[in-house]
C-alpha cells in the first residue's frame, strides 16, 4: 500500500510539474509555420537500432518518454542514423533537422548533419559544453547552472542538402565525399569523453525527424527597422574551418555559389541582416579577383567566387561586411613578403616573432606609408569595385599573429625618432629603457589609430558610404583571450562552487560573481599576450587599446564575449564604446580535433533552448552593442530557432543610436531597461532579462506616460500609461517605442 500511495504521489508531482512547465511556456516565442511543415522521416531512437555506433547505448524512460542515451565514458562515444535512405531527397533543397531531447538533467552533446556539412553542439544544466582541455587551444571552461525545465525540447536547424558529402569521417578541407542524396545522409549524436565533459549524463535522443523546408518567402522573417533616417544595428558572422564545401574536387555543390546563397537565405530565416566572408586568410587570398594587382596579390583558383556573390546579393537585402586578416599583400612582389616588420630582440632570424613558422609567412608594418596604399588596393578589389551593388557597412580587420605586429625595424624606429622630435634610438636602448619602450609603445598604437581611420576615410573617399565603419578585432584567439591565470590550472568559472567540488579529479574551480566583479575578462583582453623564451608574442599581437578609440567615429575595436564571465560587467562594455557604439565577436572554441572517430572535427557549441540568447541578452543590458558579430568554427548555423529569430528582431528594431539605463525601472534587478531617444520617433526601450528563470508579471515603470507599441511588429500594446506589465522568458530581449500621447 506504502508503495502505491508513493507512486501516486510522485506521479501527481509530475502532473504538476508538467503543468506548471506548460504554463511558463505560454509566452515562448514559437515559429509559425512549423506545425504546417511536410513531415520525410522520423527516427524514434528507442526503438530503432543505430546504423553504426562507438560506445554503449540504453534505452530508458525519461520523462515518460523512451530515449536512447549514449553511455559516457573515457573515450569519444557516438551513434548514427540514416536519414533519407528512400531516394526522395533533392539536393540544393532546404530541409530543417529536428532532434527532440528530454531536459531533465545534465547533458551535453554535439549534433553532426553529414548532409549539410555541419556540426553543432548543445548544453544544458551546469555542463561546460566545450571540451574542457581541448588538444590546441584553451576552452576558458565555464559551467552556468541553466534550470532544468523537465519537458522535452526540440533543437532544430535550416539547412540545404549537399550534392556530394561525408560519411562517417568527414574530411579535413578537401577529401572524398562520396555520398548523395539517393544514399541519405547520415546525422550523428556523438559526446566528448568523460574527462573532458565531467558533469554530462550522457546524450539523449527520444527522436530525429527530417522536415521539408517551405519555400524561401515563407521562411524568411520580415524585420521591422526603424525609419529610414535612423542608423540601424547589424548581426553577422565568419566561418573558420568551411572551406572544404567548395574548394574540394569535386566540390560538396555543383554550383559553389549555391553554398553562398543559401547562407543569405538562413540569414534571412535568422532575422541577420549583413552577409560576411573572410577574404584574406592569414594573408591570402580567398576568392577575389586581383586585377592589375596580380604581383601583388597572389591569384586564387575561385578568384571569380567574390563577384559572383555580389551578383547573387543583389537579390538580398543584406548589409556587406568583408572580413580581412591581412598581412601585407601576398604574391611575387607582395608587400608583405617583405616582412618589414621586424622583432624587438636581435637574435631573431627572418623577422620572426613566434615559433609558428606558417603564421610567419608576411607580415605588414601598420607605420610604414606603403602598407595604406598596400591595403587600400585590396579595398579597391573588393570593396570599392562593387559599391554600386550591394550596401558596404565598412571593413572588418583581425589580423592573426604577427601579421600586423609591433615593429622595430631601423625605418621604423627612425619614424618613431622624426615624429616625437626624439633622438635617434637602437632596439638596445628599447630593451633596457622600459619609460623609452612605454612611450614608444604608446606612439605605436596611436600609429595603428591613424592607419584604421585612414582606411575608413579611403571608403568615404570613395563614396562606399557615408559613414563607413572600420572594425578591428585584436583578438586572434578562437576561445578568446584567456587569462594568464587561468592558463596555468586548466580552471573552470561556475556560479556552483560546491557542485564542481563534490566531482572525483582534480576540476579547479572559479567563482563566476567574483570574476565579474573585478573586470577579469576586461584584464585578460587588455593584457598583452604572455611569452617566453626569445620569442614575442607580445609583439607579435599587440592588445587592444580602446581608451584610444573612445571619442572616435568609424573605427572600433571590438569586445570578444561568450561565455557568461564575459557580458556580466557594464565596466568592461564601456571601456570598449566608441562615438560609433560598440562592437562586440563572439569567438566560439573550436574545439578542433577534440572529438575522435568522426574524421576532422570542429563545433560550436552553445546553451540549449532560451538560453542560447543569454550571452547576448546580457550583452545588451550590460553594454547595448550596435554590432554582433560571430567568429564560427566551420559551417554557421543556429539552432533554439524561435529564441534566436525574437531576439534578432527585437535587436534589429532598436536604432544604432546611444541609449542609457534606466534606473529603478523595474523592481525585479534580473530585468534591465534601457532607453534610446529620438527627436522625432519616440522613445525606444529595450527590456531584458538577464536571469535564468521566467518572469511574470515584472512591472516597468515608463520614463513617461504615453502609448507603448511594439517595435518588433509596431503593433500598439497600450495607451496613455505611466508602467507596463511584462512576462518574459529568461535571456529575452523585448524592444518597445513610447510615444507622448499629449503632442
């Protein structure tokens, strides 16, 4: 009897609880069109045996649903289904994958399309997702205790199937991809190994469904922008390790363009309004078409891609952004071999300043007149020979190491010595000297000022824009700048001390309040790099300097964030702000070569459901950035689709204009408002909420009384009232304009 009477109590908790669950979710944003979606296949993963599989799997009951879960262990564990194996698939066609995952406790896994050549990765609970010691580069590991909502959730991506893709082991750039669309295409549910993923329960999969993707008017998303006299706010991003997909032989699609034009189209679907793409990478050329620069400039194989594209934009309504790790020019009589730049220390043979030779190739001294003529000729290729057919923001520049360092050639320190009415000095008098190597530092940075404002002004010049943009990224790390501090113990940030303290190992741990508190990520970005040895990292890529910056219009450097330690402090966001607002990267960790038996491997990896938006939901309380930006490890692509697509078009509502916090608007501090004014269309506020569970409720009390609409659909919500009420879901950005019903 005892047994039963418990029974029936727990299954009434769960009753409850499942109700309650319903009732929070009231006021999630959903897609809709989804419910309307053709249905190709669906794999319920209890029932149907994997086609291949690395490690254990079980079948269990969760939340009153079967799963398979994948076992964790000391090696990379993995299963796989076939999706699509009837022959019905297109290639080119859009389709959206669906995997359904209970969220019941701590769990972290990567998702592999092999159809669409993309790896993504989810978290949920107190789970680091990113490998905890990756193989080359540190994740800055970090463990946010997410609720867990106890329903099943549903990660769902866009994509467009490949002509010819991998099977099992993907390979690293080009390699065989021999499968197609009559095979289907392989999805894989793979987890790292337990070490490196220590509070992950084990992947867990109820079910793996397979949609037809409507046509692109339907699913694109309509973005309301403020009225046309207003600057608006620009969403975009970079992918790393994508190459392979067109450069291979054959390539991943008959016509490489597709690749590009379906990146415009899942913009759209994303609410993201301005199309990225590297064009030179660690200095070369990727893609575009030299012209009467080919000594200069070495000549790529799809040189033709670059204006192809353009002519594809053209039927987008997308911004332009190109992305530049330039070096110098690279080709036979390329600036950049030339190395001009040269190291501090003698001892240094051909002008290296580290110990990777490949990023040693060229190199460009930002001081030297030639490299703005050098630079401004690549400009012209790609930016100014195409202005009258897509919309140029600007340019976006991240050097990598070395390709832009400090230098101290002999021209170098004889401009230095001309300009500050200096004596003549010797790269001996720099290494003793540190008041003589602080101001030349100084000097430096400004030299670098004045280089990046002058290639704005070679844009305005040119009639690119007029007011075009130049943003520069310092940091050439994919996780981010890591803190000299945190590099020596493999540490973890968490806001759960005592959770990481009860794991067996060893798992050092930080507390997540403490270091936003004390401005750790603010330090770690402006310390210069640690080095070692003769070699000059510190050189080799000089830190950001945005004090420099602040009064400026044009040029910005950016903030690197991502995880939650990165977008908790106002202080730091400030330090970054400029008259043209404030940029800021997401560097996702790649994670390269952390997974094994899969081939190469890359992933971003980013929390689950709502809480995907919760880096840039805190962003915009804390900083209100006009531009976000995403450094992506291969393919980009996001899933927890209606969170992203609410916030994307609350962001792109709100106009690039300054806006300042509100105090004591709401009673509840997880909730921030912002406010934005304007001479002529109202007052804007963004409302946030920076906390992990729903809000109900939350009164906000209006900077005046007036009428309060939507900025996201323009709909009028209220009239004539002095507070509002609100619920909001957690990292939920909700952007509203007051109008002065009394004029």
């Amino acid at each position: 009897m005892k047994i039963i009477r418990l029974f029936l109590f727990l299954t009434h908790l769960i009753l409850v609880a499942n109700i309650y669950a319903q009732q929070t979710q009231n006021h999630h944003p959903e897609i809709p069109f989804m419910d309307d979606l053709v249905l190709v296949e669906e794999i319920n993963c209890s029932s149907s045996e994997p086609n291949s599989m690395q490690g254990v799997t079980e079948v269990k009951t969760i939340l009153g649903k079967s799963c398979r879960v994948l076992i964790p262990s000391p090696e990379t564990t993995w299963f796989a289904y076939r999706l699509g194996s009837s022959g019905e698939l297109k290639p080119g066609k859009a389709y959206f994958l669906e995997i359904e995952y209970p969220d019941d406790v701590d769990r972290s896994f990567v998702i592999h399309n092999r159809g669409g050549e993309y790896n993504k990765g989810l978290q949920t609970g107190k789970t680091l997702g990113d490998s905890y010691h990756p193989p080359y580069v540190p994740s800055n590991a970090e463990s946010i205790s997410l609720p867990h909502s106890s329903m099943y959730k549903k990660w769902q991506t866009l994509f467009w199937l490949h002509d010819h893709y991998a099977g099992i082991e993907l390979p690293r750039n080009s390699g065989d991809r021999p499968e197609g669309p009559e095979d289907g295409f392989l999805v894989i549910i793979s987890q790292f190994d337990s070490y490196n993923a220590p509070m992950n329960k084990g992947a867990a999969v109820s079910a793996i469904r397979l949609y037809e993707a409507p046509d692109f008017e339907t699913f694109k998303m309509d973005i309301l922008y403020p009225p046309a006299d207003l600057p608006r706010r620009h969403l975009f991003f970079r992918e790393e390790m994508a190459d392979g997909v067109v450069t291979n032989n054959p390539p991943a699609l008959k016509n490489p363009i597709d690749w590009y034009e379906h990146k415009a189209q899942l913009m759209h679907f994303l609410g993201m309004n301005t199309f990225s793409k590297d064009l030179l990478e660690f200095g070369h050329n990727q893609g575009w078409d030299p012209g009467p620069y080919s000594e200069l400039i070495n000549t790529s194989s799809t040189k033709g891609y670059w204006g192809k594209i353009m002519e594809m934009l053209r039927n987008y309504e997308l911004n332009v952004l190109p992305y530049y790790e330039y070096a110098g020019t690279i080709g036979p009589k390329g600036l950049g071999m030339e190395k001009r730049a040269r190291p501090l220390g003698d001892s240094l043979e051909n002008n290296n300043f580290t110990h990777v030779a490949w990023s040693e190739k060229a190199n460009a001294d930002i001081t030297d007149p030639d490299t703005y003529s050098d630079l401004k000729k690549i400009l012209e290729r790609t930016i100014v020979d195409y202005k009258d057919d897509v919309n140029f923001v600007g340019a976006w520049l991240r050097p990598r190491p070395s390709a832009n360092p400090v230098s101290f050639s002999d021209a170098t320190l004889l401009r230095f010595s001309t300009e500050t009415n200096h004596g003549l000095i010797t790269r001996g008098a720099l290494r003793t000297d540190s008041r003589l190597y602080d101001k030349y530092l100084q000097w430096w940075y400004g030299k670098r000022k004045d280089f990046l404002i002058a290639m704005g002004d070679y844009l305005k010049e040119e009639e690119v824009n007029d007011n075009p943009v130049v943003l520069f990224t310092t940091d050439a790390t994919e996780s981010g700048r890591t803190h000299p501090d945190w590099s020596q113990n493999h540490n973890i940030i968490s806001d759960d001390l005592a959770a990481w303290e009860k794991l067996p190992g060893d798992y050092p741990v930080f507390s997540l309040k403490e270091k936003i508190n004390n401005n750790w990520h603010l330090e770690a970005q402006l310390l210069a790099v640690k080095t070692w040895d003769k070699w000059e990292w510190n050189h080799s890529v000089p830190p950001p300097d945005p004090d420099n910056y602040r009064n400026l219009e044009g040029a910005i450097m950016t903030y690197t964030f991502n995880k939650a330690y990165t977008v908790g402090s106002k202080t730091a966001f400030d330090r970054f702000r400029t008259n043209s607002g404030l940029a800021i990267i997401r560097h996702y960790c790649l994670n390269e070569n952390a997974m094994k038996g899969l081939g190469y491997f890359v992933s971003d990896i980013e929390w689950h459901d709502c809480y995907a938006m919760l880096g840039e939901a805190r962003a915009m309380a804390h900083g209100d950035p006009r531009f976000i930006g995403y450094l992506a490890s291969a393919a980009f692509n996001r899933a927890s689709l209606p969170y992203v697509r609410e916030f994307n078009a609350n962001f792109l509502a709100l106009p690039a204009l300054p806006s300042e916090l509100v105090e004591n608007a709401t009673e509840d501090a997880e909730v921030v408002v912002r406010k934005i004014e304007t001479e002529k269309y109202g007052t804007y506020l963004a409302v946030v909420n920076t906390g992990l569970t729903d809000k109900f409720g939350v009164t906000v009390t209006l900077p005046f009384k007036g009428d309060v609409a939507d900025a996201k659909t323009g709909n009028t919500m209220f009239t004539g009232v002095s507070k509002i009420k609100l619920d909001m879901y957690p990292a939920q950005l909700k952007s509203l304009i007051i109008y002065d019903n009394e004029e």
